[in-house]
C-alpha cells in the first residue's frame, strides 16, 4: 500500500517535470473532445512519429464526428490508411452515428468515463483519457506506458497481466489523482510521457527519472536521488 507522503512526492515531482519536459503534441493543445478521441484512437498500437501527420490529415477529411457519420466505413478506413488496426476506424464510425443520431444532430461526447465506455471502441483508458484530457474531469487511466510506471514505483512485485493485478493498477491510479481536474490533466499527461520517455520496456532510466526518490525499485536498486557521473541502473522488467 503506497503511502500518502510517497503519494504527494510522487505527484509533485513527476507534474513538475512534465511541465518542463514535455513534447509539443498537436493534441495537447486542445480541449476538443473528438480531436482527442481521434488521437487516443490513433495512439493505440501506433508510435507517435506515425500519429502526428496523420491525425492532421485526418481531421481535415473529417472535421467534426457529424463529417464522420456522415461518411461511410470505407471512407474512414480510406482515410486511416497507414495507421493499421481498421477496427478502430469502424468503431469510430459507429460511434459517431450513435452520437449524432446518424448525422441528424450535432453530437457531442459525454464527460463522464462510464457514459464514454458505453459507446463503440471505448474501454477503460480510452474513457478516462477523453474525460481528463477534454474536459478535465478527475479520472485515472491505465495504458502500457502508465502500468509499467505505476508498478515500478508503488508495487514492483506486482504480476500486472493478472485480473489481480490490473485492479491494483487501476485502484493505485486512482489513488494518487490529484485533488482537482486541471492538476488530473497534467498528471495523466505527465504519466504517459514518464512512461514513454524515461520508464520504458526496454530500458528504465532511472538515472534520469524525476521521481527515482520516491520510486520503490529505484530506491531497492540504490539509484541516487541526485544526478550523477555513475551509470544509471537498469531494469529489464516489463509489463
């Protein structure tokens, strides 16, 4: 059970880092719910570098959900080409005449997570990704990236492929939110981009991390708090 002083330094520390270190992301400029639907979309099983010009692209051809349900299936998956996994792409079509009542009304996506994951091709990290990231609800997400630095730091004992252990994930996700909606955003930005950047599969940079103090397996490997000369320590574990 992590505690509430390993909690806040964790929190601080990891916000605080994003806000310094994080990358220029088309759709981390915006609040617009179906902007960051596409790019969750997008994300899944797809690198960034690969994302970025085509959520662009994308979003020209469909502007709006209504430009979606407006289209038909093949349409979408003609202009999702390159990114692969084209259920995602008819999801979102049959999401968006859901939402739209077949393009009669101009619809919009819920805030709540549990109205979200009522809707085609929305799970559990999709739907807590849309409420905090579009309208800064308080809600926890559980990705790859989040999972491997959750266990990490608060459980490294943990077996994360369990039903077991996804619920502890999902339960330590929830439990380290911040107090408000706003904080909830950066802190579920800064989760995925430590995961993506500095706690990855392959190697987990601890060295470098900002939170290698409060974080249980950098501290049982001995990593020291403040930068230095000495080789980072490594971890092969992976979720």
């Amino acid at each position: 059970m992590e505690a509430p002083a390993q909690r806040a330094a964790f929190g601080r520390r990891l916000r605080a880092w994003y806000r310094r270190s994080a990358r220029d992301l088309p759709w981390r400029r915006t609040r617009d719910p179906y902007r960051i639907l596409v790019s969750e979309l997008m994300l899944q099983q797809t690198q960034v570098a690969r994302v970025v010009p085509k959520y662009a692209e994308f979003l020209r051809t469909f502007p709006t959900l209504r430009s979606i349900s407006a289209s038909t299936p093949a349409r979408v998956c003609e202009a999702w080409e390159g990114l692969g996994y084209y259920a995602r792409a008819r999801n979102l079509h049959k999401l968006a005449e859901q939402v739209t009542a077949g393009g009669r009304r101009c619809g919009t996506l819920p805030a709540r997570p549990d109205e979200l994951r009522a809707l085609p091709g929305i799970g559990a990290y999709t739907a807590g990704a849309v409420a905090s990231f579009a309208y800064e609800t308080r809600a926890a997400l559980v990705d790859t990236n989040v999972a491997r630095v959750l266990r990490r730091v608060f459980a490294p004992g943990l077996q994360p492929k369990t039903s077991a252990g996804q619920k502890e994930l999902w339960r330590i996700a929830e439990a380290i939110l911040p107090r408000t909606g706003r904080a909830t955003w950066t802190h579920n930005q800064a989760l995925m981009e430590l995961g993506a950047l500095i706690c990855t599969a392959r190697v987990a940079r601890c060295g470098e991390c900002p939170v290698r103090s409060c974080c249980a397996t950098a501290v049982a490997a001995g990593v020291p708090r403040a930068r230095s000369s000495r080789a980072p320590a490594v971890f092969q574990k992976t979720v």
